[in-house]
C-alpha cells in the first residue's frame, strides 16, 4: 500500500499535535526507530521520547523533498528545534538520551535531515535519518 503525500502530512499533524498514539498508529507494532543513537521499539518508548524532548523544546518539520513507494518514504526536511527550558548534557544522560545535543532555552537549532521510512503493508517499519 502506497503511503501518499496527503497520508504524510496527517502523520506530521498528528507529531506536531503531540498526538504520540496517533502518530505510532502510522507503525507496525514493533518499528526501529533509529536517529542518532537513539532507538525507539515500541509504543510506550515513542511516548516516553517524545514526551520527554517536547517538555524541553518544541520541534517543527517542514517537509521540502517527498517520494514513496510501495516500500519506501523519503523526505528532506527542515527540522527546527527551539529549546522551551535549558535541557542540559546531564539531564540528557538521565533519561537516558545522553547521545542527544544540550539545547538552551530560546535556542533554535536547524537541520537539514534526509529521513526514510521502510514500509511493510502501508505502515512505517523502520526509520532512519542523517543530517545533509
């Protein structure tokens, strides 16, 4: 099954509406999750993830680039990171995201991302990205 553009941007309305069971909805119950060095398996790890980072800073994807395929979605993307408190190197290592980059309060990060998405009967299976 064909993931469309349209499909897409309901799964980034739900990601920028917090929606983290809409938004797992989109996976097959055991996805891997994978961006640096963190590795998400399940439900209940996206909502504690997200959960965590979204308390921290507020997170915008502006999609520039889609394709998809029967097995495959690949963006380019804008991904805008703006620190909401200060999430320190040790705050960061106590939730166990210690491979994730200190962010300041009214910081503002972007990164340019290639993000792709392995798809197995119309759900994302897999997910990796790097930074271009």
């Amino acid at each position: 099954m064909l993931i469309q553009r349209a499909d897409y941007e309901e799964y980034l309305r739900r990601f920028n509406a917090r929606d983290y069971d809409g938004v797992f909805d989109f996976y097959i119950e055991r996805p891997s999750i994978a961006f640096f060095g963190i590795t998400i398996r399940s439900r209940e790890e996206l909502k504690r993830f997200y959960g965590f980072l979204h308390a921290h800073a507020s997170e915008a994807i502006t999609v520039e680039r889609f394709a998809s395929s029967e097995e495959l979605v690949a963006l380019e993307a804008i991904v805008r990171i703006e620190g909401l408190r200060d999430l320190s190197a040790e705050t960061l290592a106590a939730a166990g995201y210690g491979e994730l980059h200190p962010i300041a309060r009214g910081q503002v990060i972007e990164m340019r991302q290639m993000i792709h998405y392995d798809v197995v009967d119309g759900k994302f299976a897999a997910v990796r990205c790097a930074i271009i």
